[in-house]
C-alpha cells in the first residue's frame, strides 16, 4: 500500500473507531481505566464534544505504546460486534504488524509533570510576629484539609465499589459482608475490662469504632488464609473511610507490599505517603507536619505483610519496605499512628511491638454466606433459586465458606441458573476446581476460540508462581493474552511505583488462587510439561505457625488444583483446552494420581496431612480416599497451626473411608468458631481432644450440636 493511501486508511480507521465507541461509552470507560489505572477519567477526559472525549481516551491509550495498543484493538475485537471486513483491517494495522500508525493531527504532546520535591523542611523558629505564626497556621491547616478531602475522594474513585462491566466480569456491587473477626489466643484484647475474653469474638466497631482510638491498640495484624477476605476487608475499611464512616480517623492510607517490593530502595515516609499515595497539590511539608501533629487520628492499612519477609524465593534480604514499616510500629516515625497489617498464618517480623494485638479473620459462617449470596443476586427469583441451591448442596455451602470462592460460586450459580434444574448445582460445582471451571467456561466469549491464548495466559502464571511474582509489567503478557485476561476479569490493573518519580501500569491476577489454577491449567494442557515436570508439581508444603525459619511461597492451592483437574469430570473440558484427545488427557491425569499415591504412602505432618486430605477431596477418587484413610495412624495429632473449617471438612471427607476407629488430638492450634461442625456424623472418631485451647461461645455451641452425631465418640478431651 503507498504511503497516501496508508494514511487515508488509518484515518478511516480511528474515525470508525470513535463511532463505534461512541455507542459504548461505558465499556471505553472500563478500558481505560484498565489500561491506564492512573489516569483520572474526570479531569483529563471532560469535554462538550463527546467524540472529541472518546479521541483523548484514544490518544491516552495509544501514547502506552504498542503492546498496550494491540491489547486494546484485541479487546475491541473480541467483545464489540465489530463487522468482519473492519475487524480484518484493525487487525491487520494494528493487531499482529510492526507498524505503529497514530492518530492523525492529534496535537502536540503534553508536558510531563513536575516532579514533587519532597524534602522535609521544618518551620523556621524565628522572633515572628504572633499574627504571622496564627495566619501560617491558618494556612497549613487550609492546606491539610484540601489534602484530606482530595485524598478521600482519591480513596473513592480507587476503592468504591463498580458495576460490572464487560471488563469485569468479577464484580459484584455492594456485596461486602464482614467475614469473622476472633482475638487470637496469643494477645490479650484492649477491651478486657469491659468482659471480653480470649478467643471471644470482634467486631469491626470495636477495632475503628467510637473509643478505638484512644483505647485500642496502636498496632494490629489481621491473620487469615488466601481467600478469606484479607485484601478486601483493607480496601472495605478505605472505602468506608473514603466516604466518611470511620470519622475517628482524619488519614487512612492503604499500601500493599506487593507493590511496595517493587521499589529499588527503602522509600522514606514522605515519599510512602505522597510518592505511592496521593501527593498534594502544594507544599507537602506543611501537610506533612499537619499528619505529624495529627498522628493519633492516621491509621496506615498495610496489606500483605507476609510478602515483605519474604519478597522473591530463596535466600535474600526483607522487602525494602519493611524499614520504614519497623519504623512506624515501634513508634519512630509518625509516632502515635495505628497502623494495621494483613497477613497470611506464618512467621511474623520481629519489628512487631509485644504488645500488638492480633485477630484471626476466619471468612463466612452459615448466616453470612447466606447474606453475601443474597447480595450478589439482586432479582428476587434468581436470590430465591440461587439460596435454593446453597441449601441443598452441603458441600457448596462448605466451599462459600472461604470468601474468595463464595465470589466465584456466585458467578458461576449466575450464569448457569437459567438453563439448569434445581439441585444440578452438586453435579456441576462438587469441587473447588470444578467451580474455577465453570467459572472460565461462563465468562469464556461465544464464538472466539481461546484454548491458545488461555494456555499462554497459565504459563504466564506459573513463571510468576515460580519466580515469587504477582506482578507484571506489559511486556509480560503478549497483547492477545492480555485481551483475553481484561476481558473475562482475570487481571486487574493500577499504577504501580518503581522509584521517586516513576511509575508504570502493573498487572496481577484477580486473586493469588486464580493464578494458582491458570497455572495449573498450562500444567495439565501444555504439550511442552511432560510427566516429570508435572509430578514435581504435586506436593504438599508444611506451614507450622511459629517456625522459626518459616517461609510462606506462592503455592498455597496448586497441589489441590492439579488434583482436582485429575477428575474424570475434568477430562472433556482439558481435552477442549489441550487440542488433544480423552486418551492424551487420562496419561496426564494418572501421572497426578500416581503422585498423591506415593504422597500417600508416607508420614506426614499435621498441615501435609491437611493438604493430602484437600487434595484427594477434589480427586472424587473413592479408592484414593480409601487409600490414604488406612494410612493414617490410629492417633491424629495436630500441633500449633492454624486450621479453618474448610480443613476438618477435607479431613472428614477422607476418615468416611476409613473403616478401624481413630483418635484425633488438637493442641495449641487457633481453630475457627464452627470448626466442630466440620465432624458432625463422622463415625470413625473413638477420641476427641483439643489442648490449651480457649473455646468462645460459639466454638463451643458448634460442638454440642456434632457430639450427638458422632456415634463412635467414646472420650471428649479438653485441657
């Protein structure tokens, strides 16, 4: 094509483009804030002209560069009724060649902004007129209140709820339920004096309501498994904050270690704040010092903080972040703070003051999981045919036990009610793998073939897994595979800060267990993972809670998901995944199988067995299960871990294949509230126990409605 009429047929194309996206406002929205997490749609698209706004969101997306430019145009492909000859063209100049063309007189670029200088100065103590001291003070405290409105409006547009979109799928409005908050037995609650006692249930109003400022404790960790809600209750709190429901506090700032491990070097508490945070507009000494002045009404949200310990596999050194934040729990940087960290069960820093208080997050009860669901549907029949199905299939309540798989069971119970009969749900979702699935089969587009690219996209997740990694930059994930993850909700998107001044869109996976399933899926259906490669995959990993070298890695779920991939119910769909036949299929699964066998075989620890009892539930193996049941020696003991109702229910599971009776112990392990509803009808227990253990009420209720039902309980045990 001459260069004449190249440039006529680009400015056909960008001037279809912005006729087509003006039918679909919403979804560019959508897009955009995808692509470019930093950019404020508010202030840098506002225009009278409605083409002119959809040309600057264009011109924005474009300016990325290419590969965020051809993961666009594959976006606009995949989920718009584009008309095939224009779909050709699209492709063809901006989908798969080297060229790069623009859009045509789009005006001269825009200047980069200043960078913020943030250097501490401290006001100058001079013989000043006190007037003058009174009219600088006005105007610090000026200053600092335009930062707190901006930053709560900041916080909003972050951590508001969304509609969901066509690129985001996940999304559920207004469906946030408090999962269970318990004082760990390890600290003594603030609130003794007024009856509290260990082990005794919290709300969130006793930790940032009325009086939780001047009498809570200053530093506080929320312990909790992936997927009990640990992120989401961080950015719940901002929200809340955001539109002025913890008033309390005049600061709140969420930072997340995941991001934070990628900065070069230990930022300083200003650029914390201002750099990663949201700067403000002017003089950010004075607002600074405001906060300082103000500290014992700033709570600093720090999520991940198991991921500073331990930022990358292998021997090296804490995150870069971990300093500063050792610096604010012991009171040296803005002293008076509270700062609150969310982390999963393991070995916490040293840099934790003795007395920080500590809270097991424990996820859903019965009531709960009831009410999230009910949230999630809003239409009345489908809320009715949706609790319907909760009620009737046991072991689906147990799996919305843990948040982040109610999420996803709503999901699928959304898009598979309309065309199924009531109680299919215990066939179609029996297994936590299963229900990953269909979730990929519901959000999967009609009509596009995506075996390839969702193949590519698991790799993608395992070399993450491997290398430690969560986040990933645009040159990680090929346009196509891209396209693909912002079109079924797979990835998220922000701004991601490198280094004083620079910052650049991240990617991650909605959730670290999704990762864990995509990469297990490019396990399963690679051509390139032979049997060797995916043995070594299977295997179980000891989380003792007060080991003292204790590292937690990124494969909290990929043993279990490649387990439950190995079900005969699997094979179809990995068939359909791999491009290869049933028989291709079934070498793959008996070499899974083959390995829990020999896992089997041995003696294990407490969290193995655990793990051995996860896995060979979503096998649907009956002689698996019945293999590993006789394993077990006739006394069970489980020592100092945590273990959550979700984990005696795989341990029961398994003991209904065992024929001899056994002896279960449980000393000095934190145990969620309703753990004991977990055994009910469990007829293989002679002896039961649990050792230096404070039982709440609610634990203790759990228990005296299972102890009927267990018809070979002999001996209760308590010391």
């Amino acid at each position: 094509m001459d260069p004449i009429s190249f440039k006529l047929g680009t400015k056909y194309q960008w001037g279809w483009l912005v006729s087509l996206l003006s039918d679909h406002p919403e979804w560019l929205n959508a897009k955009v804030k995808f692509f470019l997490p930093n950019m404020d749609l508010g202030s840098r698209a506002e225009g009278p002209d409605p083409a002119q706004r959809i040309l600057l969101q264009l011109r924005e997306l474009h300016r990325q560069g290419q590969a965020t430019w051809k993961a666009f145009i594959h976006c606009v492909c995949m989920e718009l009724e584009v008309p095939l000859e224009l779909e050709v063209q699209l492709m063809s100049t901006w989908g798969h060649g080297d060229g790069f063309p623009g859009p045509l007189e789009m005006g001269a670029e825009s200047q980069p902004e200043p960078q913020l200088h943030l250097g501490l100065k401290r006001p100058h103590q001079s013989c000043e007129s006190s007037p003058r001291r009174k009219q600088l003070r006005r105007q610090q405290l000026e200053l600092a209140r335009r930062y707190l409105q901006q930053l709560k409006t900041w916080a909003q547009q972050r951590h508001g709820g969304q509609l969901p979109g066509p690129g985001q799928p996940l999304a559920f409005p207004e469906a946030y339920v408090p999962p269970i908050l318990q004082w760990s037995r390890a600290t003594a609650p603030f609130r003794a004096q007024e009856g509290a006692e260990d082990g005794a249930d919290v709300r969130l109003q006793d930790l940032f309501g009325p009086g939780a400022v001047d009498r809570g404790p200053r530093v506080m960790v929320l312990l909790g498994k992936a997927g009990m809600g640990k992120t989401t209750l961080a950015r719940w709190l901002c929200q809340r904050w955001a539109t002025g429901q913890l008033d309390r506090f005049l600061a709140l700032f969420l930072f997340e270690f995941r991001q934070l491990n990628l900065l070069a070097e230990a930022p300083t508490l200003p650029q914390l704040l201002f750099q990663l945070g949201l700067r403000p507009e002017e003089d950010p000494d004075a607002v600074l010092q405001f906060l300082e002045w103000s500290a014992r009404r700033v709570l600093l949200v720090f999520d991940g903080l198991d991921e500073a310990l331990h930022p990358q596999p292998g021997p090296g050194a804490p995150g870069p972040a971990l300093a500063l934040f050792s610096g604010l729990c012991r009171g040296a940087l803005l002293p008076g703070c509270r700062v609150l960290a969310t982390s999963r069960p393991g070995k916490l820093p040293d840099c934790l003051p003795a007395e920080a208080a500590t809270v097991h997050l424990w996820g859903f009860d019965g009531p709960r999981v009831e009410e999230y669901v009910g949230r999630c549907f809003g239409d009345r029949p489908a809320r009715e045919a949706a609790l319907a199905e909760l009620r009737a299939n046991g072991r689906l309540r147990s799996m919305c036990a843990v948040p982040a798989l109610c999420r996803v069971a709503c999901l699928c119970l959304r898009h598979l009610l309309p065309g199924m009969s009531p109680g299919q749900s215990v066939a179609l979702l029996p297994t936590v793998t299963q229900t990953y699935v269909q979730m990929v089969l519901a959000l999967s587009p009609r009509g596009h073939r995506t075996a390839e690219t969702l193949r590519g996209l698991g790799k993608v997740a395992l070399g993450g897994l491997e290398a430690g990694k969560v986040i990933f930059s645009a040159a990680d994930i090929p346009p196509t595979m891209m396209a693909l993850g912002a079109a079924l909700g797979l990835l998220t998107s922000f701004g991601a800060c490198t280094g004083p001044g620079q910052r650049e869109t991240g990617y991650a996976f909605t959730h670290l267990s999704l990762q864990e399933f995509l990469a297990a899926l490019h396990l399963m259906a690679s051509p390139t993972v032979d049997g060797d490669v995916l043995a070594r995959h299977v295997t179980l990993h000891s989380r003792w809670v007060l080991r003292t070298k204790a590292k937690l890695g990124l494969w909290d779920h990929l043993p279990a998901f490649l387990a439950g991939l190995a079900s005969p119910a699997c094979r179809p769909f990995l068939a359909q995944l791999a491009e290869q036949g049933e028989g291709w299929v079934r070498a793959k699964q008996a070499t899974v199988l083959q390995a829990l066998r020999r896992l089997a075989a041995r003696r294990h620890t407490g969290p193995k067995v655990v793990e051995l009892c996860h896995c060979v539930g979503e096998t649907q193996e009956p002689e698996l299960a019945s293999l590993v049941a006789r394993s077990f020696p006739g006394q069970l003991s489980f020592h100092n871990f945590l273990l959550s109702y979700a984990d005696l229910a795989a341990l029961t599971n398994v003991l209904g294949h065992r024929e001899a009776p056994i002896h279960l112990e449980f000393e000095g392990c934190p145990l969620e509230p309703r753990c004991p509803e977990a055994l009910a009808g469990c007829g293989q227990v002679e002896s039961l126990s649990f050792k230096s253990r404070k039982c709440g009420d609610a634990f203790a209720e759990a228990l005296s409605r299972s102890l009927p039902t267990m018809g070979s309980l002999k001996k209760l045990g308590r010391k």
